[in-house]
C-alpha cells in the first residue's frame, strides 16, 4: 500500500510523525519504505539518525532518479546506518525499514512525463517490494504532489491502493489551511480530477492528522490556574466547531498526535527507550503513533470514518 503524506504549510510536524510512524509500522512486523519527497528539505535522515543524509543525500537520491540521471535511487537499511545505538539493530520481530532519500541541495522542479513515467515505475516496484511505503511530500501545493497524483493516474497504478494523510496543526490558521489544501479550487481532489480521478474516489481516500494537539483535560496540566484549563477548553472547543464547518472533524480524522517536548525540541523518532529507561517522552505519544500506524491499512478503520 502506498502512504502520501502532505501538509497544509511547513511546521506541523509532518516529517517526524511520518517517520515515526514507518519506524512504529516496522516494529508491527510490516516491512516498511519511506520515500522523502519533500524535494526542497529532505530531512528523514536526520530524524532517523543517518548523518551521511542528514540533509538528503549526494548518492543519487530521488531528484536524481526521478530527472534520469541515475537508474535507481539510493536506499539504505535504517537498522545497519542509523547511528543512533537504539536503532542500530533490528529488533525481533521487527520488518524491513528502508530509506529513500532526496538529494542534498535540491528543490522543486516541475511535473513532467519523463518524471510522471519515472515515479510511476518506482512507486509500481517499492509498493511490491514492501508491505507500506510512505511518501513525505513537500508541504502546500507542491510539484512533489503533482508528481504523484500524475503517477497515480498511469495505468499501471490505477489498481494500487494510495491513501493520504494531510497533517495539520490543532490551530485556526492551520484547520483552514488543511481544508484549503483537500478541497479548495486548486486542491489535491480539483487537482487529482484534473489529472483523470475519480473525485469521490480520491476523496475517500484523505484522512487528516492532527498534530501538537493539547488535551485540555490532560493531567500534566494539573499546574495550571482554573482559568487557564477553562480557556483551554474553550479553545478546544472552538476549533472543534471551526474543523467540523471546514469539512474536517472527528469523522475524516484518522488520529491525533499529543504535544511532546521531545518532538517540539528535539524531532526525533521516539524509542521505548525514551519512555521507559530515560522517561524524556509521554507514553501517551507513542501510544498515538502505534494506533495510528496501525490504522493505516486497517480497512475497516477507514470506511468507519
């Protein structure tokens, strides 16, 4: 199954939940590829401790495959190259996870056949390779997501299962940028029709996720002052309505993940370790990542929706 991961703007935290979410999916047994298309800040490795693509990488990544330059993209296996000693082996149990980095230095660059061809052919051989590939896209309405919805459409994909996550912020900019992004006039379902479709179809197929969601009823916030938690709640309220008016409340939402320091300070994948051993992560952050990679591919989660 292939995972699209697009965001109404940068700053949402897509790239760290996405990749903690193929590194949750993984230990769930599936043998699981992350392909980062965000052209212009290719910053998987960085999240996956892999200095060698802290910041894309010079091998030949997927700028370089996509434009033909190189026959394949580069890959690495994150349990043999992360530096990062809790993921230097692959636990038991455990399925394949795999890196497909972007170039370092590079940047958008427009849709075109040759590139469609190209990304079709990959995403046609990983999707059967692996049980999940997960594609971070470049955030807003980017040539990344042209790209794909391009690719989609070839017939050979057009029997392959392709599911999408916008992640959003829990705030008022965000919640109506998000919607903007799915359903606005130049949106990723006006978009997708333009590129051959089906309108229902692909609409059925976008979830939301939410991130840096504060709970209002959450007890780390017992140092709060009655008015603060009141205020709280109130604006949690609001934006319940505001997502519900935008088209996008509790029913299209596929999971929402908690405010973490960790991720706000340090984006990172979060380890068991982080919880149990070092007790610098919420166990309620993991406990939303492992949901949500579950959910992913669990058909009856999705048509419950």
């Amino acid at each position: 199954m292939l995972i699209f991961a697009t965001s109404d703007k940068g700053g949402t935290g897509r790239s760290v939940t996405s990749c903690n979410l193929a590194y949750r999916r993984a230990l769930q047994g599936s043998d699981v590829c992350y392909l980062d298309f965000d052209f212009g800040s290719p910053t998987a490795g960085a999240v996956l401790h892999i200095s060698s693509v802290f910041q894309g990488t010079r091998d030949g990544g997927l700028h370089s495959y996509l434009r033909g330059t190189v026959a394949e993209p580069q890959q690495l296996d994150v349990w043999s190259e992360s530096e990062r000693n809790s993921l230097r082996a692959r636990p038991p149990g455990a399925g394949r996870l795999v890196l497909v980095p972007g170039d370092a230095g590079g940047g958008e660059f427009a849709s075109h056949p040759d590139v469609v061809g190209r990304c079709a052919k990959l995403l046609l051989r990983l999707q059967e390779e692996f049980d999940l590939c997960l594609i971070d896209l470049s955030a807003g309405r980017s040539y990344a997501t042209e790209i794909v919805l391009a690719a989609m459409a070839e017939p050979e994909l057009r029997s392959t299962v392709g599911r999408w996550l916008v992640f959003h912020r829990w705030t008022r900019q965000h919640i109506t940028a998000a919607a903007d992004l799915v359903f606005g006039e130049h949106g990723i379902i006006a978009a997708g029709a333009n590129r051959g479709h089906d309108r229902r179809t692909l609409a059925n197929s976008i979830r939301f996720v939410r991130t840096v969601v504060v709970d209002p009823n959450s007890p780390d916030l017992t140092s709060l002052r009655a008015p603060q938690v009141a205020w709280l709640r109130g604006c949690n309220e609001e934006l319940q309505r505001l997502a519900s008016r935008c088209g996008i409340g509790r029913t299209v939402v596929l999971g929402s993940i908690p405010l973490d320091p960790v991720l706000q300070w340090q984006e990172q994948l979060i380890t068991d370790d982080d919880v149990l051993e070092r007790q610098i992560a919420n166990p309620r952050t993991v406990e939303a990542f492992t949901e949500l990679a579950a959910r992913l591919t669990d058909d009856q989660a999705w048509a419950g929706l």
